[in-house]
C-alpha cells in the first residue's frame, strides 16, 4: 500500500508530535508499504532551521524508509499569534504542491492542527481519486477558542466553517481518545466514519530506569523529591497553579519542580518565577532523545496539566511517557477529563483539579511520604500502557484501519465497473 502522511512535524524534531508520526511512518515502512511524508523544514520548537537543512521550496531525503517531502513555509521565533498562524497557513498551502509531485498514493493522512492541512489533503483526494483519513491530535478551533487565542467572531466562523467541511468530506476521522468521538458525535458526524486510536509511548524505548542516575546529577538533583513536567508549556497547560505549589513548598527545600520543555508561556512563567524568587523551580530545555529516558526516570512523580477549558479538546501525550517509565502521575486536570478517566482506571496516580494550588501542594506532600504506593502506582501505569497503549498496539490499530479503508475503496471500485 502507498501511504501519504502530511504533518507539520516530522524527525529531526523530537517533540511528542514529531516522535508519533515518525515512529509511525517508520514502522509501516518495516512492513513493507511506500510511505512519503509531506512536512516542512525542521525548526520546532525555537523556529530556527535545524542545522543541514534549508527552508526550501521542495527538498527530498529518506529517513529509516520513509520518503520525507519538504516544502516552504514560513519560519519564525516569535511565539505570537499571526507569526503561528502565518506558519501554519503558509506549510498548509504548500503541503499541496509537495503531495502532488509525491505522486498518487492508494491513502492519504493529514494531521491536524493545523487545520487547514486538511484542504489541500481532500483536494490531493479528489484529483488522485484516493480516500483520505483526517487524523486529530487536536480538536481545533475548539482548544484555541477554549484557550482565548481565537476571539474574534469572524475568525472563529470561519475555522468552524472549514472544520465541518474537512469532518464531512473526509473519508475517514481517526481520534485520539473518546472524548475527542463524543465531541464529533456532537457536532452530527457519524460514528461509522470515526476510529478511535490513542496516542502511545514506546515500552522499549521508554523503560523503568533508576532514579539516581546521571541526568539528576547533571541538574543538582541528587537527594530531592523531584516533581517533574516534561512537554509543551502551551496555553492549555494550566503551569500556574504548579508555580503557586512550588511558592507554597518553597520551604520544604527537599522538594523540587522541574520543567522541560518549551511553549509560548514559558518566558512569563520565568519571570513570574524569578520575581517571586522562587528556588524550588528548575525550567530546561527540551531534552535530546537519547537523554529521554533517563530524564523520566530521574522523577519521582510526573506532572500532567490541562486547563478547564481543554478538557474535551486535548489529551497530552506526556501522560503515556510517563506511564511506560513507571513513575506515578499527578494529573491537574479538570473532573471528566480522560486524563483523569485514565488515571484513574489504571490505579496510576492521583488527580487534582485546576486552579486548586494548595491542594496540589498537599497531594505532593502526601505522595513524598508514600513510597510504597507511589511505587505501586507507577507499575499500574506501566502495566497499563503495555497492554492498551504501547507503540506496536496502536501501530497495529492504523494499519488495520487503512488497510480496511484501502481494500473498501478498491471493492467499490470494481463494483463500479462491473455495473458499467
């Protein structure tokens, strides 16, 4: 089978984002398909062009058997709204020249955000006469009108517009969690045409590892109870409320916070920090891959945040990190959210709902003195995430749901010419 994937992020990124679509276009590719990737020259997250590579209007490399396509886009480190959106919008409209010199696929895959990948993905449908899946990581603009980034009314219009029209021409919707189904059952689409395939963590790559290792000693950790929260510090993280914890334990100086990562709150939470002196935050970032692991490991608890308002809109895939690396999780998430549906169904940990910094201090307090069931806490997780949310799991998931998709299309199209 012939595979188009179209993503905005792709390796040598190692974000959450870029890690999934990588690993699964690498692993349908060891299966033996054709799989081409459109995506763009690799900057994310400080949005500079990673060195040995060059923004260009069309450029072509292979990677473990994937055939990477990258076009233009606009680049940009600025964090601020329209430099995003101009980013986004501009890789959206050139992802369509890149698929169409790909050559005609037997299925196409976008990736969304950003949603107006999705036009040029139905319309490379329509002039290859191929089915196309409609893969959501993201429901947008759902999470940005939750998070305040899109208010105004046209604008908000406009992007409702063209998600009903991506949600009833897509062949296919694969969703990330059930939440996601709910909220397009909502919004009148059927459930025949809506699969539901979660995102995932690698058991062997990501492993249950000592606490005191290298990446503690690196960072000054040895001896602390180590709070950590590892991935995007975007608008729906809620990242607030741990800064607050961390002024309300600043005198248990055993206890310390560490966030990885970047996102564009990370320089006001810096200065927040910094002007409430507050030593107990440790801000890094991204770690390289390699060092994953053993950063995951060097927590004796890990942080999972959303805000109330992205409850129904995202499901963080840090969640599943740190359940393969069996440390227990300390969920701040609003009641109802899967991340506390998960949480809780797999005996992995605690949860905390937003804006309650003195509870989340007290829980933090309370786990430190529980060794015993954080340690039983963390091995649920792992438990867990092998059984239902392990890399060759959901790998299986989508290669079943486009081979389906695949050999439906080709059955209807024989049907079509015997009745001709």
């Amino acid at each position: 089978m012939k595979i188009l994937f179209m993503a905005q992020c792709y390796a040598p990124e190692n974000i959450s984002a870029a890690v999934l679509i990588t690993d699964l276009a690498a692993d349908l590719a060891k299966r033996g398909h054709q799989v081409t990737i459109v995506t763009g020259a690799p900057n994310y997250p400080q949005g500079r062009i990673f060195k040995g590579y060059r923004n260009s209007l069309y450029a072509v490399e292979v990677l473990d058997g994937v055939r990477v396509i990258r076009t233009w886009s606009f680049i940009s480190p600025s964090k601020k709204f329209w430099s995003r959106l101009f980013h986004y919008g501009t890789y959206s409209a050139t992802a369509f020249y890149g698929g169409l010199f790909a050559g005609r696929p037997d299925v196409i895959v976008s990736y969304s955000p950003p949603l107006p990948l999705g036009l040029s993905a139905w319309l490379l449908s329509q002039i290859f006469r191929v089915p196309w899946v409609l893969q959501i990581e993201d429901l947008y603009p759902d999470a940005a009108i939750a998070a305040g980034v899109m208010t105004n009314n046209w604008v908000v219009k406009f992007f409702l517009g063209m998600e009903n029209f991506l949600y009833r021409h897509a062949e296919g919707i694969s969703v990330i969690s059930k939440n996601f189904r709910l909220a397009l059952l909502a919004k009148g689409i059927r459930n025949s045409k809506i699969k539901t395939i979660p995102v995932w963590a690698d058991p062997d790559e990501v492993q249950p590892m000592h606490k005191q290792n290298d990446f503690r000693h690196e960072h000054g950790l040895d001896d602390k109870f180590v709070v950590m929260y590892s991935g995007n510090i975007g608008l729906t993280s809620c990242l607030e409320d741990i800064l607050h914890a961390a002024e309300i334990l600043q005198k248990q100086t055993d206890i310390q916070f560490v966030i990885v990562g970047e996102g564009v709150k990370k320089q006001a939470l810096e200065a927040e920090t910094k002007a409430k002196k507050l030593p107990n935050i440790l801000f890094l970032p991204y770690q390289p891959r390699e060092k994953f692991p053993q950063m995951l490991a060097a927590a004796d608890v890990g942080l999972v945040t959303l805000n109330a308002g992205a409850a129904l809109s995202s499901l963080p895939s840090k969640t599943f990190n740190v359940m393969a690396s069996a440390r227990p999780i300390l969920a701040v998430t609003p009641s109802g959210s899967e991340v506390m549906q998960i949480v809780e169904e797999a005996g992995c940990g605690w949860n905390i709902p937003p804006e309650s910094p003195e509870k989340l201090a007290d829980a933090i307090t309370q786990l430190k003195e529980r060794q015993a069931e954080m340690i039983q806490m963390g091995q649920n997780g792992r438990a867990c995430l092998e059984k239902k949310y392990s890399r060759n799991h959901c790998v299986d998931a989508y290669e079943k749901m486009l081979t389906a998709l695949y050999d439906r299309t080709h059955l209807d199209a024989a049907h079509a010419g015997e009745i001709l």
